[in-house]
C-alpha cells in the first residue's frame, strides 16, 4: 500500500531556531513529491515541488530535499518566525497513481 | 490571476439532505481533483476529474459524485448526508500535460460541510 507519514504530529520551538520536518514514503516509485502549508480552516498553499529525478528544491528559508532510495524527504525551514506556525503536510505522487497521497501532518508552532 | 474558488465557504445541513459543493479552477487548468479533510483523519482523496471525464475516484460510497462541466469548473454531490461527511472539502487543480508529469497542484481555501 502507499502510504505517507509525517513525523512528528507536533512541534513546538522558539523563534529564530532553525528546524526539520520529516516525510516518509513507502514506495520509491514517485513521479514527485510536493510540500504544503495549510493555516487552520483554510485551504493548501503549495510550498515546494521536488520532481522524482530532483534532490532539493529552495524557496526563501525553505529547502526542501528528497531521497527516494531511502523513501525519505525533510523540509528544512530556517530561522523560524512565528509567522510560519501552520500544518505542513507532505504529498507524494505515486507511479501508477494519478493521485496525491498526503501524510497526516506536522502542526508547528513557532514561539515568541 | 484568480486562484481556485470554491463556493460557498460554509454549509449546514441535516442527515438525509443533499449537498452540492462548487469549484472554479485555475483558468487554463482542465483537471480538478477534490478531497475531504475530515477532522483527525488527514486528505482522502475523492474524485479527479480530467477534460470532462472522471479519472480517478478514492475508497468512497457512491453518494458521493460529481461532474465537471466544459469550462473545466466542477461539482461535488453529495446525497443522503451523514453525520461523518462533516468536513472540510477541497478542490485543486492543475494542468495536466501528459501521464506522469510533475503538475503542481493548486488547493481552494475549501467548503465546510457541517452535517447536524
């Protein structure tokens, strides 16, 4: 079964950290994997595109990197700002699928 | 240039009613795809809706359906509510250039589907 897992559920760190969030695939046949950032009862903000043949992909503070041997991504973001307290979820496109497949989430609060 | 737009933001219904929740894509964009984000359970995918035709639909019951009209703008249906189909519906789309390309989606800001 294809299956995306986001961990952790939750994270909660001071501003100005740099941090980490991971996502794991269970199948290293993607066509891509994308990252998103959704703000509560509202709808995706797409933030990053890593095609299968691509390893990292960087937008301002946020790079993004995938290793589809490992079945593996992280989303990097630096020096955090309490702006970027969200739900970042992970989705893969699946070779064979013409879906995206979603991970639960990480929910992310920045401190003050 | 306008984003996704769904209508309406909010909906309350009964059990037993019907729903009728609307996407505009991306102009330019010919597939839309929709997912119900329900509280708790993460993005299911629902329907993909390509030129016209279904593509692709998830694991969901048949009361579930819709359509996408000739300017690529889509419905989604839902019959014979229940009170678990509460949840937040999201359109996206994007453009579809061949099986297997690297589109990008783009998401709505959704439809809250409250069933009481």
């Amino acid at each position: 079964k294809q299956e995306v897992t986001q961990i952790p559920a939750a994270l909660s760190v001071p501003e100005g950290e740099n941090l980490v969030l991971n996502c794991s695939f269970t199948d290293s046949a993607i066509y891509n994997l994308q990252w998103f950032r959704q703000d509560p009862g509202k709808g995706l903000t797409s933030l990053l595109l890593i095609q299968s043949s691509q390893r990292e992909q960087t937008s301002g503070r946020l790079n993004a990197s995938l290793d589809k041997s490992s079945g593996r991504s992280t989303l990097y973001i630096a020096a955090s700002q309490p702006g970027d307290s969200a739900t970042y979820l992970c989705a893969v496109k699946f070779q064979g699928a013409q879906k995206l497949v979603f991970g639960q989430g990480t929910r992310l609060t920045i401190n003050p | 240039e306008a984003g996704v737009t769904q209508s309406p933001t909010h909906l309350i219904k009964t059990r037993g009613q019907q729903a009728t929740l609307r996407c505009s894509p991306i102009s330019g964009h010919t597939s839309v795809y929709w997912y119900q984000q329900a509280l708790g359970l993460g993005l299911q995918f629902l329907l993909w809706y390509d030129e016209g035709e279904e593509r692709n639909r998830g694991n969901f019951p048949p009361r579930f359906s819709g359509r996408q009209f000739p300017n690529y703008s889509s419905e989604l249906n839902v019959n014979a509510l229940e009170l678990e189909d509460s949840a937040l519906y999201l359109c996206a789309s994007s453009l579809v250039e061949g099986v297997g390309t690297n589109e990008k989606l783009f998401f709505g800001s959704g439809t809250q589907l409250s069933v009481l």
